[in-house]
C-alpha cells in the first residue's frame, strides 16, 4: 500500500505540472469511450471532476473570461477558449430580432462546441426589465415600479416571461435582478431598486424563481444574476459607483439581506458592484466575496465581475497583474473583460505561473462555473430553441406586463374625486412630452444602454394609447404636447410629465430632482385654463414637486411603465382602483435628500402611503 500510495503521488504531481504549463494531456486507452463529461446521466459533479481532469491550464483560463460580442468573433472566441459571451446595452446583431439572436449565438456554439472539448459558451445579456435590448420584447416596468405594485407572485411571473422570450434568442443567462436597496434618490439607478428597504427587495428577489423555473435546463430557464454585490445603493452622495462610507452592521443590515434571499432561491451567479467600501473597490474585496458572499452566506454558484470592473480596483485606466490577481484571489470566478479578453488571459496565466494567483483558485473558478453550464444542459442542448420565439413578445406576455403597470401605479393625491375620469360623455384634454413617447415611458435599458426618447422605438401602448382607446361612447380626446389648445369647454386636463431615459452614471442628479422648465410652463399653462388638472409623473424616482402640488387636482406616480402604457389609462379610468404603495419616501425638497424612512424626516408622502377610490 506504501507504495501503491507513492505512485499515486508521482502521478499527481505530473498531473499536476502538465496544468500549470498549459500542455495537453495524451489520451488514455479509456479516451476511446465516450468520456464521462459527455455522459448526460452522470452526475454533475463527476462530470465536472472528469472535464476538469482533460482541462489545460489555458482552457481553464479562458472559461473564466467574458468577452463582448463585437470584440470576439466566434472563431476567435474558440481560439481563446472563451467561457461566455456577453452583449452590453445595445450590443445587437443585425437584424434585431429573436431569429437574429439565434443565428448569432448559435454560430458561437457552434464554434465552441467543435473545439477538442467542445466546451460550449454561456451568452449573457442585460434582462433588466425583460428581454429588453431586443425589438418587439415584453418591456415590463423597472424594479421601483415593481416594488411600489408589491405582488411578489406576479414578479415571479415576469421572471418567467422574461427568462422565456431569453431563451427564445439563445440568452441562456441574463444579468438581473438588481437587488441593491437605493438610499438616496439622487442615484442614476434608483429606478433599479425595489424600494429603500431591504424588505423590498427581499420579497422580489423570488423573480428569481421565475427566470431559473423548476430547473436550469428546462427550455424556459435561464440563470439569474444577484447584482450588485454590495452596497452600491448606499454611496455617499447617491454617486454612482462611488464609496459606500457605511459600517459592517448597516451593511449587514440593509444591504445584505437580499443577497441572502438570492442565495436561497439558488441564484446562479452574482455579480459585484463598482462601488467601494469604506474606500476598498468591492471588486478586490476578498472579505466581502469569499468571507462573507461564498463563506457567510455559502453561496456556491460562480461570481462575476461588472464591465471592466477590474480595471478600478487601483483607480488607474487599465488593469494591471496586480489587479488581476487580487480580483482573482478576491474570489472573482469570471471576469467581464469586454475589449482586453487577450491581455486578460495572458495576464492570469502568467501571474498563477509566477504563484500570485494558486492553482486551487483557478480549479474552484471552474468548478463553479463549469457546473452552472452542466445544469444549463448546454452540453446536450448548446443552440437555441426556437420554438419559443412564437411566444416573443406575445399578447399573453403583454398581458403580464400590462397587469405590472396597473399595479404599479401610485395615487398620492385625489382632491374632488378628479379621479377616476369618466369614461363616457368626457372631454379629456391630454399633454405633456411623455403621454406620447414609448422610449420615455420605457426608460433606461431599453434597447440602449442610455434608452432613449422617441414616440414608437419599441413596440406597444403609450399613455396617451391608452387613454383614447378606453375612451367610452361620447368622450372626445385631444393631445397636445406643449398643452396648447385647451380652454374651459374641457371637463379634465392630464398633464404627463416628469423624466426623459437614462441610466447609470448618466442618471445621477446631484443638483435636485425638481421638474424641468417644459413640465413647470406646461402645468401652469393648463391650470391656468380653469379646467381641473390631473399630473402624471413618468419617472425613475420621487421628484420634487411641492411647488405645483397645490395648484394640481390629482397626482399620479407612475414611474417606468414600459412598453404597456395602457395599463396606466386603466387605472386614470377606475377599470382597475390603484393598489400601488410607495417603496420609496417622497421628499418635500431635493435638499433632504437622503431621505428614508425611520430617519425622522416629515416627508411629502411617506414610505408607504398610496390612495384608492372610493366605491360607493
């Protein structure tokens, strides 16, 4: 047996030597079967064991890197071994459709998979609020409409919807939900938050059950993504990627507790934040990665790092070996290098070949990650299935996200009954720039990074849609943006307004979040026709609007609501009585900003309140 245990011994350490110099093992005479990995009905784990074991060092490494689509073909995504693919916000193959999608990242399997290995890729995409940088998907309302709606079982529902037009395209992971508890709603990405609380997002968080579904490999599943790990809705300042100056307590106390709740829902992947922590970037953290995400909260799916999230580590353009390795070494499995995927890979394999970075690091990585693709079934199954696509963007979907928007919805303010309108024998006099505009109602993410204005860039229902076509026998409805044209024959005036698309960065408003100069003229314009005046805020978070809320009759939050803006008319009728309660604390000026509830501040509406009509 000594002996036995000393050959054993020699032929680890060879075994081992080979994988740390990146050279291929020669067959076995066992090789001639089909290898275990291939063998469907093995289990995971020995099928992970066995692939590792035919794995080089180089293969390794490059299923550890995500490279964006217009920086690798898929030839040379093979050449490099590449894990995963990625499209960033409004990174899409021409033409944009599901069948488009299809044919692009099949053609990356198809790559992938003709390697020696045949490993295939993992191709991600941003599913912040459906498929959304796809035309013709489900456009559901941002997480902060969501919060406000409060219906866990229906958020469930949307991951699924989501997970399925996905997985219609060939997107077998999508990088969402953003569980990040926003503290000061100065912050660009408010919009992505379920509310103030962690008790918000906490509840949410079961979308992912909805996106991942019973199993990962059924047809309609997708991975889901916990992101941002950690903090980021608590910067200083509401700055977007900027220092969270908390202690370990609040942090563990409002920032932690949906990544828990993600944990236990199975979440697949989790991605890191930008921000820093008491001044250390998250993405170089290894406490807050290993110690507290994989140790505290045994979190055993694969983490990946943000766009470039590695080159901040140092606050220097560019990434250095020293940042490589302490990202790595932090407990970072899969790095998002969308442009510098080479330098990446050969950064890494010389800083584990000079012991910077261990072997069991690279080993724990993969095993992680290789795992995930297992339970994907993208080893049987690598190309798209497209017999879902009949399902994209279909009424039934539609119906989902029209159902969001209804809830969503927020009545602070009701003076005289103004609300419901009267659907029949009315005369609606509608304005303001976003009655009109699908790219306003839909927001940021929304087929760009930035989304952007325009009456009909994704397919659906504006608001204004929405309130002709539930216009009764009778009623007359007139439109005009700028609110010219009205008089006093009119019997209700509803003035949409509020925010035009952005997203991070971008979003951030250090300097107030009032209503621009267009929505004060136009407000003042229609009240003073002496018609009775409804208000509908479009936007990513509470504004400021104290200065007109006493010349106004009612008022409306309506947030992000997508591409189903009729689900909004729905509400304004009274064919559905408004449900929706803040998850966010509505200030009465910019400068109590940060505002949240329990930090005794006397807020314009507090944390919580919504109205409804009353049923006689």
């Amino acid at each position: 047996m000594p002996l036995l245990r000393a050959k054993r011994s020699l032929r680890a350490t060879v075994f081992a030597a080979l994988l740390l110099s990146g050279t291929a093992l020669a067959p076995t005479a066992s090789a001639a079967t089909t290898p275990l990995y291939k063998n469907p009905y093995a289990p995971v784990s020995a099928r992970v064991q066995d692939l590792m074991a035919r794995m080089t060092l180089d293969d390794k490494i490059g299923q550890m890197t995500e490279a964006e689509r217009q920086a690798a073909t898929p030839a040379q995504s093979a050449t490099a071994r590449l894990g995963s693919i990625l499209s960033g916000g409004g990174s899409t193959p021409t033409p944009n459709t599901p069948a488009g999608w299809a044919d692009m990242i099949d053609a990356y399997q198809r790559a992938a998979t003709s390697t020696g290995l045949g490993i295939p890729i993992v191709y991600g995409a941003d599913t912040v609020h459906g498929h959304n940088n796809v035309y013709g998907a489900t456009v559901f309302p941002h997480n902060i409409g969501l919060g406000a709606a409060n219906d866990p079982r229906l958020v469930e529902k949307i991951g699924a919807v989501t997970a399925d037009e996905a997985a219609a395209t060939g997107v077998k992971w999508g990088f969402a939900p953003c569980l990040c508890v926003a503290r000061d709603d100065r912050w660009g990405r408010t919009y992505e938050s379920f509310g103030e609380i962690p008790r918000n997002a906490v509840a949410n968080s079961v979308i992912i059950e909805g996106m991942q579904g019973r199993t990962l490999a059924d047809r309609t599943s997708i991975m889901a993504t916990a992101k941002h790990f950690i903090g980021d809705g608590g910067t200083t300042g509401g700055v977007d990627q900027g220092n969270t100056q908390i202690s370990l307590d609040e942090l563990r106390r409002i920032h932690l507790p949906p990544f828990r709740a993600a944990v236990d829902h199975g979440v697949g992947s989790v991605m890191i934040s930008f921000n820093s922590w008491n001044g250390v970037k998250d993405h170089g953290n290894k406490f807050l990665i290993t110690d507290l995400l994989k140790g505290e909260l045994h979190f055993t799916g694969y983490v990946i790092s943000d766009w470039d999230g590695i080159n901040q580590i140092d606050g220097q353009p560019g990434f250095t070996a020293a940042e490589v390795s302490q990202a790595v070494n932090a407990g970072i499995d899969m790095v998002m290098v969308p442009y510098d995927y080479q330098k990446f890979i050969d950064t890494l394999r010389a800083e584990v070949q000079n012991g910077h970075v261990p072997m069991s690091r690279i080993d724990d990585a993969n095993r992680r990650i290789l795992t995930k693709k297992f339970q994907l079934g993208l080893f049987e199954h690598p190309y798209t299935d497209r017999s879902l696509q009949k399902d994209f963007g279909s009424a039934a979907h539609r119906a989902v996200a029209r159902q969001a928007v209804r809830e969503s919805q927020v009545l602070l303010k009701n003076s005289h009954g103004v609300l419901p309108l009267a659907k029949k024998n009315n005369k609606i006099f509608v304005a303001g720039k976003n009655a009109n505009d699908m790219g306003n109602q839909a927001g940021g993410w929304t087929l760009t990074w930035q989304g952007q204005s325009g009456e009909r860039v994704i397919p659906g229902t504006t608001i204004l849609d929405g309130i002709r076509s539930g216009a009764g026998k009778g009623t007359e409805v007139t439109y005009d943006r700028a609110g010219d044209g009205i008089d006093a024959s009119f019997k209700v005036a509803v003035a949409v307004v509020g925010e035009t698309p952005y997203a991070e960065g971008q979003g951030d408003r250090p300097g107030g979040l009032g209503l621009d100069a267009e929505d004060v003229a136009l407000i003042g314009k229609l009240k003073a026709s002496g018609v009775p005046l409804v208000v509908v805020t479009v936007s990513g978070r509470p504004l400021d609007v104290s200065g007109v809320l006493p010349s106004i009759d009612g008022l409306v939050a309506a947030w992000l609501p997508g591409s189903e803006g009729a689900g909004v008319a729905d509400v304004l009728y009274g064919d559905y009585n408004p449900t929706g309660k803040l998850s966010f604390t509505w200030p009465k000026s910019s400068s109590q900003e940060p505002i949240n509830v329990g930090d005794g501040q006397q807020a314009l509406f507090p944390y919580g309140y919504g109205l409804s009509y009353r049923r006689h």
